[in-house]
C-alpha cells in the first residue's frame, strides 16, 4: 500500500528492513547502543562489526530515549543506519507519545541532514518494549506524514512491517489518512 503526499510517498510492506535498498534505514535501539535482539540484532548481523565500533566511537554515551545518531550502513545495502531510542510501554501515561514520535522525527531530520531521499522504518518500540501496535502505527504515520507535508522530503519513507499484526495496523491508519 502506498500514499502520496505532495512529491513524497509513504508506503507500507511486510518483510526485513535490512533487504531494503534505499539510502538509510531505521533501527530500534536501546538507550546504551549496546546491541539486542528483535530488530537490532539483525541489522548488526548483516551490517558486520563496523555498526558497533562506530556507535562506541562516536557516540560512548549512548542516545537518549525519544532521540536517535547516525552511523554508515556497514555490509548494507543502505548507507546509513540511525539507530532511534523508543520508549518502552508503560501503560501510556509516562510520555511514551511523544518519546516515540520524537524518535521517529529525529530519523527524518537526520534524512535531511545527510541527504537522504529514502527511508525505511520497523515499528519501532511495539517488540520487546511493548507499545501497543495499533497506537504506534498512529505515532509514526501522522509523524511521517506532518514532516513530508511541512518539507517535502525524504521522497520515500517506507514502513517495513514483520508481522500480519503490524501490516494491517499500519494499513488502517494509513487508509484512514487517506478519507
Ligand atoms: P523494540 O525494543 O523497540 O520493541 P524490537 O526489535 O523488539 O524493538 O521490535 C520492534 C519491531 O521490529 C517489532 O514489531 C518486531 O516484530 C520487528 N522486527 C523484528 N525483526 C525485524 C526485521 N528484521 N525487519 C523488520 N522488523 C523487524
């Protein structure tokens, strides 16, 4: 499923971030950068141990929750990597709105600031930290789409889904902005 927004598109597919070939893909990351399972655990398999001597080089203190640093794509296909911090679900009612929706924005600010015309996503935050999927769907698609409204850019931000349960989350919001 795709959707255009001005020169932009958002678009929707259901496999593993680290096939995609566009110029940065988005991990979810733990506040330390110290590496996981899920989603992080697989992007550093097929990136190769640069990914991880570049975060403790440049960034030895880690990247605070709701925020994300950037690092080159390693054996990837992509050229960069921006690890994103999402917050882990507490019942709703600590932040994790805004934690989650400023990870996700500071992934299309550094697009800009690294000139990146594609990128890809997972749902950041809805495995091993527990947000809810159809809650974070809405975070990051109305985030995805208020910053490709407001700038235009990148040209491309897909949402690259690992389960039936994520695509038809991310599916139904992204229908509904469409109505
Ligand atoms: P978090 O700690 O932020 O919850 P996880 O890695 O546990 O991160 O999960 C985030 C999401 O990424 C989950 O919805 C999970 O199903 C999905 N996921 C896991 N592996 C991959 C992959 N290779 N490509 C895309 N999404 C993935």
């Amino acid at each position: 499923m795709l959707v255009q927004f001005g020169d932009c598109r958002i678009e929707l597919c259901q496999g593993d971030i680290t096939e995609q070939e566009v110029d940065a893909i988005a991990n979810a990351a733990n506040d330390l950068l110290a590496g996981g399972g899920g989603v992080d655990g697989a992007i550093h398999r097929v990136a190769g141990p640069t990914l991880m001597n570049e975060t403790r080089t440049l960034y030895p203190d880690g990247c605070p929750t709701g925020s994300a640093v950037a690092t080159t794509g390693g054996r990837l296909k992509a050229k960069y990597v921006f690890h994103a911090v999402g917050p882990i679900w507490d019942g709703g009612q600590q932040g994790e709105a805004k934690l989650l929706e400023s990870a996700y924005r500071t992934c299309l600010e550094l697009c800009r600031e690294h000139n990146c015309d594609s990128v890809a996503f997972p749902a950041i935050s809805t495995g091993v930290y527990g947000y809810p999927m159809d809650l974070a769907a809405e975070i990051a698609l109305n985030v995805a789409r208020n910053f490709v409204v407001e700038y235009n850019s990148p040209k491309l931000i897909r949402f690259v889904l690992f389960s039936d349960g994520a695509s038809g989350a991310f599916a139904r919001v992204l229908e509904s902005m469409t109505e």
